[in-house]
C-alpha cells in the first residue's frame, strides 16, 4: 500500500516538473560558480595554451551540471539503496590510487585518464554520507557498538587509505561527516564523555602516529603555521603570499587583473586551494561580504531542507552534506587568512578542479532532491 501511494506521489512530483525548482538555490550555486570563473580567468589567462584553465573548469561546471539533474530527478531513497556497492567500489579506486596512481606535489591522489585525471577521494566524500545515512536510517541504532563502533568501522577503511595517498584535508572531511552524523542521531552526554575521555588519554599516541604518517612537506606546513617565519622562502610562502594578496585587497580591491601578488605569480595555485585569496585582492573586503553572503544564504537554505524533510535519511543525507560543505568553506579560507594550517581543501564551487565540482554540483543536486519529495510516505 506504502509503495503504490509513493509511486502516486512520484508520479505527481515528476508531473510537476519545474514548479519544484528552487530558483533561489540555483541561483545562488551559479552565482558562486561564475565567481568562481572569473577569478580562475583572471589569474589564468595569460597561459597561452589552447584550453586554458577557466575553459577546463567550464568543461567541469557542464558536467557537474548534469550530474546535479541526475540527483534531482532520482529518487534519493534509490540512490541510497546503492550506497554500499559504491562504497566498495570507491575502496577499490582508493587502492588503485595508491598503485597506479598519478603523483603530483607529493602527493598521489589521481587515477590518470587521458589528458584528464580523476580523484576518487572527492567523490568518497559524497559516497560516505550516503553510506552513514543508509546505515542510520534502515533500522533504530541503539547502543555504543551500533551508534558509534559499526559505523566508525565502516569509515576507517576509506579514511585509512586517504590519509595514505597522503590526503589530509579529504581525511578531515571524512572525520567531520562522521561526526556529524553522530550528532545528528543523537549522543548520550555519557557516551559522549566517554568519547571525549578516551580521545584524550588516546591523543600523545595518535598524534605521534600521525605525525610520523605525514610526509615532510606537510610537518613543515604545520610548523609553518604554528610560526610563521619558520620557512618564508620554502613551506611557509603559500600561507605567507596569501595573506599579503588578502591584506592588499583592502576595502574595494584592485580591479579585474589589478591584483599584484596573483598577476605577478607571487601567490601559487591561485586558481586551485588559493582562489579566494585571488577573489580578496581583487575584489576586497565589499567582495568578500558579498562572497560570504551567497555561502551563508546556500547553507541557510540547505537548512531549511533539513527541517521540512519527512523521513530520516533525507535529513541525514542533508545533514552530511551541509556540514561536508560547512568544513570545506571554513578551513578553505581559514587557511587561506592563516588561521588553519594549509591541507589542501579547495573552496566549494569556486576552486579549479573537475572532481571537486562534480561531486559538489551532484550533492547540491541530491540536497534539492529532498526537497523535492518532501511529501512522502516514508
């Protein structure tokens, strides 16, 4: 009875069809995006190469919008149902990583396709909140081992093999997601205490664990931030070059190519984890309030779709995604004006990147789509 009443629903939804689009919310995404644009076109226009960086991320931004239709017009309680078997294929891809993977910067993140190359922790993101949301919503969760161990079990594995490539900023995310959904379920200040508790007698070994885990690049970035004039000349100049391109913005910015620090090349991957300090320079601090406004006013609306959702796996999966959303924009620009040290996150819809904007459009896709079929059943 349940299943013909949701496909009468489904029915009604589809025939709907646009009257279902939150122009508001597509609005502010592409706003975001063409923001995004303008300041990788700025700081890359003068490649002289035929398919320059801005033309790649518009390449990226196409197909990222096919992929957030796909998420809006499935049924997201399907594309849940596959949240396992992707899990695991995603696993498999992060082993690949580490065996045939491309190196860059020290780091190995990317399978190689052709003049392309995709990075499968990006899209472990998504997947693992679709796994967490699956996993929370089939049946009550009670007790510490089915609330905190199960699902802690099911994100070591990926996190383990992120952190190996390395990928310090996806396994954060990982650990931020995880988190999230804790909360979301519902801890019990004991089992919280206990969390906490152990967290901190655990923590001198952790640490010293990670520490020897982390190639020499990323200790440096990390001493770089505690001091930094540690290594001006060295690790310490990405953090360093930044804040003087935010610093010089100032109140209304330099201009469209005005930006001396990002022009001249004294701020590295400007188009990649340093967009926004491009965007600073050039825009200043009005552009800045205007940029956090359009962040501030997609995450309030994100929420929104969390308090009308009707069922548990659509505010799980919304949850996810907003607080996937929320890290990647804070320790983005948190780094990016020195108050976090520099582990790679690019800001959402604004960073060059083919994997990172895909899978940003189709979890913006996948949040609509809650939206979309708040009358249900379930």
């Amino acid at each position: 009875m349940a299943e013909e009443g949701n496909e009468m629903i489904d029915r009604v939804i589809n025939s709907r069809g646009f009257d279902n689009f939150d122009f508001r919310f597509i609005g502010l995404i592409f706003s975001i995006l063409g923001v995004g644009v303008l300041s990788i076109y700025s700081v890359t226009h003068d490649q002289g190469v035929a398919f320059p960086f801005y033309a790649k991320q518009l390449v990226w931004i196409g197909l990222g919008t096919v992929a957030f239709l796909v998420m809006w017009l499935s049924d997201y309680h399907r594309i849940a149902r596959l949240a396992y078997p992707a899990y695991a294929i995603i696993l498999i891809l992060l082993a690949v990583v580490l065996f045939e993977g491309r190196s860059s910067r020290g780091a190995q993140r990317w399978i190689p396709m052709g003049p392309f190359a995709f990075q499968p922790s990006e899209f472990a993101k998504l997947v693992l909140i679709l796994t967490l949301a699956h996993y929370y919503s089939e049946a009550p969760r009670v007790g510490w081992l089915q609330r905190v161990v199960l699902p802690g079990l099911l994100v070591l594995p990926g996190l383990l093999l992120i952190l190996k490539q390395p990928d310090l900023g996806s396994g954060l995310s990982f650990m931020a997601v995880y988190a999230a959904m804790l909360l979301m379920v519902g801890m019990r200040s004991k089992a919280l205490g206990v969390i906490l508790l152990f967290s901190l007698m655990l923590f001198p070994f952790a640490w010293e664990l990670m520490w020897g885990s982390l190639h020499d690049y990323q200790r440096q970035r990390i001493m770089t931030f505690v001091d930094p004039v540690y290594d001006p000349g060295g690790k310490g100049y990405h953090a360093l070059q930044s804040k003087i391109a935010i610093g010089a913005g100032e109140l209304m910015g330099k201009g469209l190519y005005g930006g001396t620090q990002s022009q001249l090349k004294f701020l590295p991957e400007g188009h990649t984890d340093f967009v926004f300090s491009v965007f600073a320079e050039e825009w200043g601090f009005l552009g800045v309030l205007v940029l956090l406004i359009l962040f501030v006013a997609l995450i309030w609306l994100s929420l929104e779709i969390v308090a009308r959702a009707k069922d548990q796996l659509g505010a799980l999966l919304a949850v996810g995604i907003i607080c996937m959303l929320c890290f990647c924009i804070v320790i983005n620009i948190g780094m990016t004006v020195g108050m976090f040290p520099i582990v790679g996150i690019p800001l959402p819809l604004m960073s060059y990147g083919g994997s990172a904007t895909i899978m940003t459009m189709a979890s913006l896709g996948l949040l609509l789509n809650i939206k979309r079929r708040r009358l249900s059943f379930f």
